[in-house]
C-alpha cells in the first residue's frame, strides 16, 4: 500500500483544493493509479469524505481508478449522501451491504363483482363484516313435485354459493325458506281432501254425470272469460280430456252395460276429471274444511319431496331452514312493530302495509327492484293469492298498491291468534320476519327467481325497511333467470312444467349441472335437447381427457423418472396453463362468469390434447407431472362447481357414489394385466397368422368389456389404454359405432348399386350402332342420312348446321362406344 493515512488525508486535500471538478476527477484518478483498493481493503475517514464530494460515477469512461476506487465504496456505503444526510457507521467497519432493494410493480387484483338487481350493474361485492357473508335465498311453495324452475333457480345459486365459499373463501351463512303456508296450499290441500272423500264415497256412475255436468258450468264460463293464452289452452285441455272420458260412461248406462264396465268407465272419468272436480268441490264445500291438519300434511310430504330433489342434484342444503308454520309469533310481532311504526293498518282483522305513506317517507323508497311495475295490479293480485282478491278484501285497502301483511282466515282457512283476529301470515311478509330473526337488520345477499322482483321482492324490502327503520335490509339482490321448456314458457300452474325426478330419469345430475354452468345465472335458460346435448359432450370431452391422464399416470416409472426435462412444447403448455387460470379468475370475478369458465377450460384441455397427441406421434411420452397438474386443477374447479360430488383426487369418479375411488384403484392392476397379456396374445396370432384369435381378441374389446364399464383401446405400436367409464357410457357408444358401420356399409351397397347400374346403362348404350341412335326420335327427326344422322326435322324442314354439327359430334361418340363394345366381344369370344 502506498503512503500511511496522514499522507492520504494531505492528498485528498491538495486534490479537493482544485476548483475545476473535471481536472479534480482527473487528479484523483492519477492519485488513485499509485495505491490499491480491492476487496477487503479497509477505507479511511479521507476515502469517505472525498467520496461524499461526488455526486455520481465520473461519465468519462477514461477514468478507470476513479470508476472502481468509486463502485467499492458505493457498495459498502450506499450512493454518495446528499448535504446534511447521516452516511454510515458502515463505513468505520469496512464491511459491505445489500443494495437498496425495489418491490415489484405488480398489477391490481381483480375483484369480484355480481349483478345487482338493485342497481342493474355489476357492484363490487363488499360484505359488511370481513370475509362473513350472510345469504337469504327465498325457498319453495310446497304443494307439489318440485320442476325445473326450482333446479335453474336453487342449481345456480348453489354454484354462486359454492363459488363464493371454496374459490373467494367466503365464510357464508345460507340461510332458506320453505312456504307451507300461502293460497296455493291451502287450496291445493282442501281440493286433495275434498276429492279423496268424493271418492271414498263411490257416487253411483249417473250422480258422477250429473256433477261433471254441474261443474263444467263455471268451468266454462272461467274459460270464456280467461284472456291468457297460455292459460285459455290448459283450460281448453281439460275441458276436451273430460267430454272425451264422458262419452263412454254415457253410453255404458244407456246401454245398461254390466256393472263391471260401467264401475271401469266411471273410474277412468274420475281419474279425467280430478282438476274439474276437485275445483267445483272446493267452491261449493271448501269453507266446511275445518280440520287444520289437513293444510299441514300436504306441505310436509311435499317438503320432503323437494329435499330429496336438491340432496339428488347435489345442492348443499341451507346452513338454516326456516318454515313460516314455525314462525308465526315472530311475524306477529314483525307485523305489530311495522304498524307501531306508522306503516301498516288494521282493517276487517286483516292488516296490509300502507305503500303511500312508506313512498312519501323521506328515509324510504318503494319500488326499488322494479319501479316502472309500481300500481301493475295484475302482478299486486298474483302476489296476494287466488284468495285473496275478492271484492270484500280489495275494499279494505286504502290505496290499490298496498299489500297485506296479515290475513283474517274465512272458513276453510287455517288460523292463528293474534291482536287482530285469527288469520295467518301475508305471503310477503314471512322472509321479512324469518330472515330478520336470522340476520338482523342488514344482510348481504338476498337471492330468488327473476319473476319474484316484483311484487314480493320489492314488498319485502318495503315492510324490512319499515320494520327496521333503515334504507338497507338487503346490499345484493341476486336473481336467477327464467328457464324456458324448448322455447316456451314453463309454468307449474299451467301444468307445464318438467318435475325434477322425471329430468333425472333423462340425464344426471351432473349433466343438469353443466348445463346450468354453460350459461349465465342471471340470464334465461331454455332446456331442450340442444342445451343438454351440449352439455353430454361438454362431460365425454372432460372425461376422456381425465382418461388418458390417467393412463399416462399409470405408467411405470422410478420415483426420479416422475420428474422430466421440460422441452418448449412443455414450457409452451405451462404459459397457456397460467394464461387460462389467470383468465378462469377473472371470468369468476365478473358476476361468477361460468359460461366463460367452461370455455376457457375446454380450451384448455384441447390444448393437452394436442400436445399429447404430438408426443403420442413423436413416440415420445407426455410430461406426467404437468398433464396432472392440469387435471388436478380442473377436478378442483369442477368440484368447486359442485359438477363432481365424491371424493375423486383426478377426473369424473366412475362406478356409482362414494366407491369410485375403491373399485378404480382395485380394479385397474387386474384390467392392466389382462391388457398385458391380450396384447402378447395378439402379437403372437399376428406372427403365427391365427385370425381366430385375432377376432376373439376384438370381441373381448368391443362386446364383453363394455359390459363391465372397460374401454381397451388399441393404437398401432403403442401399449393398448386402459380406461374405466360407465357402462351405459360406453354401451351407447357402442351403439353409435354399431350404427356408424352399418351407415357405411349401407352408403358402400349403394354406391356399388349405382355404378353397376351406371355400367349397365353405359353397356346398354354401348351396344347401339351409331347408325341406329337416332332412328327411334322420330318425334324429332323425319329423315336420316345413309350413316343414320338426322337431316330434317317431324316438319320437313332441314336441320340447322348448328344443330347438325352436335348430332355429328353425338354420332362419332357412340361410333367410338361401339367399337369399344365391339372389341370387347371379340376379346371374350373362343378363339
């Protein structure tokens, strides 16, 4: 080293001294050339100072003492400090330091958005209280078989909710109703009652005539005035089955058939005529039902019905059920507060809700679902049941809009006490009550079907916030769309409608499940055979995928051979795997986009498809580890979509609920081994030329395995793929190629057909002399020529040398033909 730190220190000021900073730097770079500065050197307090002097590395590239003396110090201290600024105790210790370290830019996480009806937009979804979201979903009307109305409404908002909980880790509380109070079912059970007494009580076949007659009285006249299409051809059908069913008892007693036939006719007309009948019963006897338990049966078994439906469709039941029977006294007192709140009134034992002294409240609106339906009273009556719309009761209201809260019970009804009278619940008003008990003054998301909006969901809101004296009972208002039958409406009332059980008699639930999942929610679904079609080759498109998946995983490897070298084709997949799961996160985001969500993973399993494919090609195996990351990412989207309800590490599960994974892993050692072994069979009838063997090897593939739901499918030079898949599966399939093969043997037949015919025509032509071809149109031609050509025409006239220019052409043809024919005979003549 050169010079002690005294002689450094008297350097550093000579150089310091010089006013011009270029000739500083200079000088410094030529004082610097004489001493050394390498790792590990120890600076001085001189080195610090001078070095606290500059303000950047010196530009001229010249100066190379300087620039290294420079990042040295700049390593162990940091950059040069600004005036003032405390610069480190570091640099007494000589010891180097991290650099500054910059976080990265990022990019701004996607949020999750829903519909929301209230605002008509996609609202960013913020629950009140962290990640708890509280969840009201309006149940069912239990008084018949649940239909596909009910699966598009509570499939879809399972899928939200099952979204919402295992994708966004929500902790949400899901709270339902169940209706087993309301016009429907009190009807419904008194017409069931009714009916069944009738009969028990076995009228005599000329006292059934005489009712049927005595009910289509104002059956017709409801027809002639009911304006509504759909609900003018329900009534049309019913009247024409039963006229239909009346003639022939009527002939059998006027025949005076035996007993047998006419009790066998009479039979058949009541089974007809149960809708007329049950009606007529109820106008005329409905108000002496009396026995209360008779509106509770009927909701019960109904209720039940509709559990094994949703538990059949693998939706998630409500982490709370609530069911107005049991909660009468809360909406009593629900009720009682809205009216001590200035918002409802008593009037003839009934109480309704007063809708103009809510809407001219500074703190309230009404109609904030739908305010344009405001004073619909088609749509208010519906609301308030069948009945409910009498004269009587539409005159105890103040204003057409307002809406009852409570209902003084009239004979026939069931009833509860309470301060007005006995009556029972308003329709509307039961989710107030239940789900302000559940969830309080505010809730996060409320859900129903689209046709609720108004007027239930609007009312709803209305007497909450009346109750509650708040502007925010529900934050998210979610509503599913319509579900159309082939185009056409759907609707339980007109009968027409499809019950749950008989769609699952059609399709799985797992195939209802795709089909809801490859539209919108909030968006109108038709169920026809297109939309379930679609759905069918959704899941064999997936299925075949986690197949062959399966079949690569199944290749024995050593525990290092599991992890292989990554070419660009794997480098490529994994960039388009990240791409689409980046893409799958943000169609959920946008309002639970799942139609998106399909197709993003569809496109991602063609693109494993294709890079299987050209490894199979290339003779080269697929990457394991990757082609199971896909899989294993797509069984967890599809179990979060609840598409997949067992526990199934990989794929579709086979062999029926909860043994899937036993009979896979159990079943597939024996299937490899018999894979093994047919293929050294087949090797050796190959080598040996045995075709019998050969065939019994196919039919052990195409007839017996299918049967027992194993699919062996052989590729030339590679080891046959085992695969377990559902033997309705795979027996369809075998169908559809059975049908395929016969299509083509059909189209060969033909074909053959057809050239023979066309052969035997050309030979037919070919034995014409071409002096004769024309001599048979004499309704063309009058004359010939001595070569047999056309001259003049069925007039006299002479042809046209146009005309006579293509007969000549047409006549060299068949001379040729001919000859052709000729030639052919002397060939095949004896010699």
């Amino acid at each position: 080293m050169a010079g002690s730190s005294g002689e450094q220190a008297a350097d550093y000021r000579s150089i310091l001294s010089i006013s011009d900073e270029a000739a500083r730097v200079r000088a410094l770079d030529e004082h610097l050339s004489t001493r050394s500065y390498v790792q590990g050197y120890t600076l001085s307090q001189a080195d610090v100072d001078v070095f606290r002097q500059l303000s950047a590395l010196p530009a001229d590239s010249r100066l190379l003492h300087v620039a290294r003396w420079f990042r040295h110090i700049e390593a162990l201290l940091g950059r040069p400090c600004d005036k003032g600024e405390a610069c480190g105790p570091q640099a007494s210790k000589g010891r180097r330091v991290q650099p500054k370290w910059s976080p990265p830019a990022g990019t701004e996480p996607c949020k999750l958005r829903l519909y929301n009806s209230l605002t008509r937009n996609k609202d960013v979804f913020i629950p009140q209280d962290g990640k708890k979201v509280t969840w009201y979903c309006c149940g069912p009307t239990v008084y018949d078989a649940s239909h596909m109305g009910h699966a598009r409404s509570y499939i879809s908002f399972d899928i939200l909710r099952r979204v919402l909980k295992d994708y966004f880790q929500y902790d949400v509380f899901y709270c339902m109703n169940i209706t087993d109070i309301d016009d429907k079912i009190i009807r419904r059970a008194r017409q069931n009652h009714l009916f069944a007494q009738y009969r028990e009580q076995k009228p005599p076949a000329t006292q059934l005539l005489e009712d049927i007659r005595a009910a289509l009285k104002p059956f017709s006249v409801k027809l002639s005035e009911t304006t509504d299409p759909g609900k003018r051809q329900m009534l049309e059908r019913i009247q024409h089955t039963v006229e239909v069913a009346t003639g022939p008892l009527d002939q059998a007693v006027l025949a005076g058939l035996s007993e047998e036939e006419i009790n066998s006719r009479a039979e058949t007309l009541l089974e007809q005529a149960k809708d007329l009948l049950s009606d007529w019963l109820d106008s005329t006897c409905g108000s002496e039902v009396a026995d209360n338990s008779i509106f509770s049966q009927l909701p019960k078994f109904w209720e039940g019905e509709f559990h094994r439906d949703m538990e059949a469709l693998n939706v998630l039941p409500p982490d709370a059920l609530t069911r107005v029977s049991e909660y009468v006294p809360e909406i009593v007192n629900f009720v009682q507060k809205i009216v001590d709140n200035g918002y409802g009134y008593a009037s003839n034992g009934s109480v309704y809700f007063d809708t103009m002294k809510f809407a001219s409240s500074e703190k309230h609106s009404y109609g904030k679902l739908v305010p344009e339906a405001v004073g619909d009273q088609t749509a208010l009556q519906e609301g308030e049941g069948d009945l409910s719309v009498s004269a009587d009761r539409l005159s105890e209201k103040r204003s057409p809009n307002d809406f009852a809260l409570w209902k003084a019970s009239k004979p026939g009804e069931p009833s509860w006490p309470c301060p007005w009278g006995k009556g029972r619940p308003g329709w509307h008003i039961e989710c107030s009550a239940m789900a302000g008990t559940l969830l309080g003054a505010s809730m996060d998301i409320h859900g129903g079907g689209f046709d609720l909006r108004f007027p239930h969901h609007d009312n709803e809101l209305a007497q909450s916030e009346a109750y509650f004296e708040n502007d925010c009972w529900v934050r998210y208002f979610l509503h599913t769309g319509h579900l159309t039958i082939a185009g056409c409406k759907m609707s339980k009332s007109l009968k027409n409608f499809i019950t749950i059980k008989d769609a699952l008699k059609k399709h799985s639930a797992r195939q209802l499940r795709l089909a809801f999942l490859m539209h919108s929610w909030k968006d109108t679904l038709d169920y026809s055979s297109n939309t379930m079609e679609s759905a069918l080759q959704y899941e064999k498109f997936m299925n075949e995928f986690f197949l062959n998946v399966k079949d690569v995983l199944r290749a024995p490897v050593d525990i290092t051979g599991q992890f292989e070298k990554w070419e660009d084709e794997e480098t490529e997949l994994n960039k388009n795997f990240y791409d689409k799961k980046r893409a799958v996160h943000e169609a959920l985001c946008d309002n639970v986009d799942t139609r998106t969500v399909m197709e993003e993973m569809r496109a991602l399993v063609s693109q494993c498809n294709l890079y299987m494919a050209a490894r199979k090609a290339a003779r080269r195996r697929p990457n394991r580890a990757l082609l199971e990351s896909v899989a294993v990412y797509l069984t967890h989207m599809l179990k979060i979509f609840g598409a997949i309800e067992e526990e199934s590490s990989l794929g579709f599960p086979v062999g029926g609920s909860k043994t899937s994974l036993n009979l896979e892993s159990t079943v597939m050692p024996y299937l490899q081994v018999l894979s093994e072994f047919r293929e050294g069979v087949r090797k050796i009838a190959r080598e040996e030329k045995v075709p019998e063997v050969l065939q019994l090897s196919d039919a052990l593939r195409d007839d017996i395995l299918p049967e027992l739901g194993v699919r062996f499918e052989d590729h030339e030079g590679l080891p046959t793929v085992v695969k377990l898949v559902d033997r309705e599966t795979l027996l369809r399939e075998r169908e559809e190629k059975k049908r395929v093969e016969e299509e083509k043997r059909k189209k060969k037949e033909e074909a053959a057909r057809r050239k023979r015919e066309q052969e035997a025509a050309k030979l037919a032509r070919m034995k014409i002399p071409p002096g004769e071809m024309f001599l048979s149109e004499s309704d063309k031609y009058s004359k010939f020529d001595e070569d047999g050509l056309p001259t003049h025409d069925t007039e006299g006239r002479e042809l046209s040398r146009g005309l006579s220019k293509r007969l000549r052409k047409l006549h060299e043809a068949q001379q040729r033909l001919h000859e052709e024919y000729l030639q052919l005979t002397r060939n095949r003549s004896p010699p």
